[in-house]
C-alpha cells in the first residue's frame, strides 16, 4: 500500500514528487512513480534532444525544482558558461537537464521509481487500484495521473508517403537520415530541426510551412501565468467557453523571434529553403513527391506536426471514466476541483488538468502549479 502514486514520471510527474517529497509531508516510502522508461524524463530529454534545441522557450524561473531560483543558483554554482539565453533568461537545456537531475537525485526519485506501464485504474474501497502490463497490482491511497500527450498529429495526406516521419515517433533514427529532407510544420519543432537539418545538410533541407511565422516569445501571453487573465479564466463557469478562451490564448504554431531569423539567415545563406504553401495532398512519381503547388521535391519526409488535440485515448483512461462516471467537459476533458482532484484523491496533471490551470498547464508553469495544489491539498 501506498500513500502516493504518480502515472507518469515526465516533467509533471517528476516536479509533484518532487514537490510532494520536499515538502515533507509524503516520505519515500509512502511514494511510487510508475512509467515505462527506465530513468526519469525520458520522453522529454528524447524530444528536445532529437531536435537539438538549444535553450529552453520558457525563462529560468520554470524548472522542476520548488524554490523558483533554483535553477539560476544551480547555474552559478557550477559556473555555467551561457547557462541563459536573453530578456527572459532562457536556461540552456543541458543545464536545465543536469539541475533536473540533481534535484530528482536529491529527492531519490530512482529509488521509487517502477519500470512498467498502467495498463487499469479502478478504485477499491477508499483506495486507488492500479495495475501494471506485468500483471503487478499496486494500492494508492492518492493517486496522480500525469501521462502528458503522446497522441502525435499527421496532416491527412501524411500516410501517402513512403519515407515519411513524425519527428516524435520513437521510432525514428536520427542518425540514418539521409537528405534530402522535407520538415512539414511551421512552429517551434520545426524551427529547431529546420536549423539542425540545415546545418547538418546545407542546401538539401526545405521548411514547409503552411502559415507566414508567427513570431512570439512565448506560446501564450505570460499574463496566463498569473492573476491578470486567470483570475477572470477562473470566474467563467463554462467549460466550452474555458475551452474557447484557452484555445484564442495559445500562440499555435509559433515561435521567438531568434529562430525566425536564424531561419532567414539560413535561407539567405542557401542552407535553407523556405516553402509556404497549405499543401492538400500529394503525390509520388518517378521517386520524387510532388506538392499541390507543383514543387517537387524527392525527399526524406519529417512532420513537426504536433499533437492531437482531442483527449488522450489511452483505454484505461476511457475505462476509467466510465466506470467512476468522472465528469468531462464537451471537449472531453476532466472537470477538476480547485484541487485538481477529478475524483475523491485521483488528481491530474498536464493537459488532463487543462481547463483549471489554463493555457499554460501543458508546460512546465502547468507542473509547478499543479504541484503545488495537489501538496496543498494534503
Ligand atoms: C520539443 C519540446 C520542447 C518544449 N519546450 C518547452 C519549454 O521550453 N518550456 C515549457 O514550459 N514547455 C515546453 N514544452 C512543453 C512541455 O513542458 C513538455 O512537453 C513536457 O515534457 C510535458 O511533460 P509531461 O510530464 O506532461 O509529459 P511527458 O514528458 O510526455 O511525460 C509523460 C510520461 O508519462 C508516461 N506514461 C504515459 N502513459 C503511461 C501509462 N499508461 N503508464 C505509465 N506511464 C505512462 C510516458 O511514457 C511519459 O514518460 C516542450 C515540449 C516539447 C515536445
């Protein structure tokens, strides 16, 4: 029997056992933390590595530790050479990395961590039943879902394709891709493998983006962060509306204003070519992929087409709802207490927990607020 467990152990999961730990109020033993990788942070240190992003979008002040200049404290202690980028202090991601390592050293999270994959969530009396794809059973008096997103989006005409890639997809290699290369999205995932492509490959990568850039320093107003639109968000009882206002907050697709001209220097320079065009479908001849426009391009295909917007599938997740009758907005998404809490000490993070924290849960802001409520909530 646990006191807590923790589905997931990305960014989210790893700040509310973190917070959960240092807080004091939930001891080691009490806690488990279960996902299929190996180590923690697995998922996001294989995205942001795969696209070679240098510094994080978000500033300094947003790490998984609990004291906000963590990080900045981390970084002059080790005496990091550029450890930020600009106005914001950007951290680097090796370093935000290597301090999210320490602080989940620090609170040993290795030790609590089980290796597996919830495959049943049920509740059993006043606990959380949870079950794992080796067959093991685990109890929970608390129980955290925080999965994240790994519904990845294609375009519809992405299946026509022969060598063709999510950039996300576990799946691909990095390494044997060979030019040249066709990167579909015009957001920051893009931007970044865009840039690592065409230094990779001069002149063999083409940019294919449906939409002129977008350029804002975040992916929504920092105003969501705090009371200026959150406390009016919070007023609005409707969850469509909820819906609607986070939907018209986020800067989809966008990106800051130093990879927009890192992109046009590279296309100046030749490195890059930049083609806009809403491309429909297309088509293969004579080993070359044709676009609507009529552009051909014979080429390695990499969508950084994002997520799926629709509530995460997972079918004990579906399981889950239908047997607690737990309450979903229209979108699907849960309805939570201040709390967080979906049902009686079943809490949820990220995008689950979407519709009380705003637009920003999704990020690592959306862990440490959510952190902190659930350890509130204790
Ligand atoms: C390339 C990239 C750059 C980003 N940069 C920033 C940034 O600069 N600033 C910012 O604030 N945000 C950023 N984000 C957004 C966000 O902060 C990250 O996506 C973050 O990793 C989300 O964390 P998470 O824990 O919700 O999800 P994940 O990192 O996806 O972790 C969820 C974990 O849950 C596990 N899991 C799923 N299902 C189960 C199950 N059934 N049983 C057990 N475990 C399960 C998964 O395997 C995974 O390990 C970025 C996102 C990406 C993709």
């Amino acid at each position: 029997m646990y006191n807590w467990i923790i589905i997931g152990g990305g960014i989210h999961g790893c700040t509310i056992a973190a917070t959960l730990l240092k807080s004091g109020k939930v001891k080691k033993e009490e806690l488990l933390m279960i996902d299929p990788h190996s180590v923690p942070l697995a998922r996001w240190k294989e995205r942001t590595g795969r696209i070679q992003m240098p510094f994080l979008r978000s500033p300094s002040v947003h790490h998984i530790d609990v004291p906000p200049f963590s990080l900045e404290k981390y970084a002059k202690e080790k005496s990091y050479t550029n450890p930020f980028y600009g106005y914001y202090d950007r951290p680097a991601l090796n370093l935000f990395n290597e301090h999210a390592d320490s602080v989940l050293r620090e609170v040993g999270l290795q030790e609590v961590w089980c290796s597996s994959k919830v495959v049943n969530v049920a509740k059993e009396g006043p606990y959380w039943e949870i079950e794992t794809e080796d067959g093991r059973i685990y109890f929970a008096k608390n129980c955290v879902i925080a999965i994240g997103n790994n519904e990845l989006a294609y375009p519809d005409w992405g299946d026509k394709l022969k060598n063709a890639w999510h950039l996300f997809d576990p799946r691909l290699d990095m390494e044997k891709i060979t030019p040249p290369i066709a990167i579909v999205g015009g957001g920051i995932t893009a931007a970044h493998a865009a840039i690592t492509m065409a230094n990779r490959f001069p002149g063999k990568v083409s940019l294919i983006t449906r939409h002129p850039f977008r350029v804002h320093d975040f992916d929504s107003d920092p105003g969501w962060i705090g009371p200026k639109y959150l406390n009016g968000y919070e007023k609005v009882a409707c969850y469509r509306r909820r819906r609607r206002m986070i939907k018209e907050a986020r800067h989809r697709g966008s990106i800051p204003s130093e990879l927009h001209q890192k992109l046009n220097c590279l296309e100046k320079q030749g490195s890059l070519s930049i083609i806009q065009s809403n491309v429909t479908s297309v088509c293969w001849k004579s080993n070359a992929l044709f676009i609507t426009e009529g552009s051909m391009m014979p080429a390695t295909t990499l969508f950084a087409t994002g997520f799926q917007a629709k509530m995460p599938q997972q079918k004990w997740l579906q399981n889950l709802i239908e047997n607690e009758v737990l309450p979903c907005a229209a979108c699907g998404y849960p309805i939570v207490e201040k709390t967080l809490e979906w049902s009686s000490r079943l809490f949820v993070s990220g995008p689950l927990a979407e519709l009380e924290i705003g637009p920003g849960s999704r990020n690592i802001i959306g862990a440490r607020k959510a952190a902190e409520r659930i350890a509130k909530s204790i």
